[in-house]
C-alpha cells in the first residue's frame, strides 16, 4: 500500500535526508584530518631575542646563517623564538635574511 503525503512533508524529508548526508560527510572528514593539527606555541611579549641570532646563544655568527638557510630550505622548522629573531622582522626566514646576517659578519 502505497501512502500519499502532501508535498511539504515530501520536502522536509529531502532536506532532513540532505542535512544527514552533510552532517554525516562533514563528521568523516573532521576524523580523517583530525591528525593534521599543528602545535602553537606562546611567544613572550617583549623578549630580549637580537634579531639575527637563531640559537639564542646571544651572538650573532656564521651558524645563525646555516641554520636561516636549514629553515629556508624546509630541512627544519622554525621555532617561535628564531621567527622572533627574524633579521629583517618581516615573519618568515628566507635566503636573504642569510645574506644579510653573513654579510654583516663580513663588514666585522
């Protein structure tokens, strides 16, 4: 026996299906990216880091350089306290902030 409903219960049970499959869909795909979740950590306001020195030691020399050129190259991430160092302070270490820190030691 077939059951006749009126339209709008038609339509209610179409959008009820809908939301089920993007509730459902959205559920998987929180799960399978779950693990891709990136550590942040505190960066202490007004820290004593000297631009330029990555290792802390509180110089700045040639391994300040190797090591903006490790991060550079993605063979290391950049922990808060070396993006706070950033010689140029604009956020990310490049090439030329190894330059730059390697042609200052040159001028010394």
């Amino acid at each position: 026996m077939y059951i006749k409903y009126p339209h709008y219960i038609r339509r209610n049970i179409q959008l009820l299906s809908l939301s089920t499959l993007c509730l459902v869909s959205s559920f998987v795909i929180g799960l399978h990216t779950a693990g891709n979740v990136q550590p942040i950590h505190l960066i202490e306001a007004g820290g004593t880091m000297q631009a330029g020195d990555m290792d802390g030691n509180g110089t700045v020399d040639i391994a300040d350089a190797i090591l903006i050129l490790e991060i550079a190259q993605g063979y290391a991430p950049a922990s808060p306290d070396q993006l706070l160092a950033d010689p140029n302070s604009d956020g990310a270490l490049t090439v030329d902030d190894a330059i730059r820190i390697l042609s200052i030691l040159s001028l010394q």
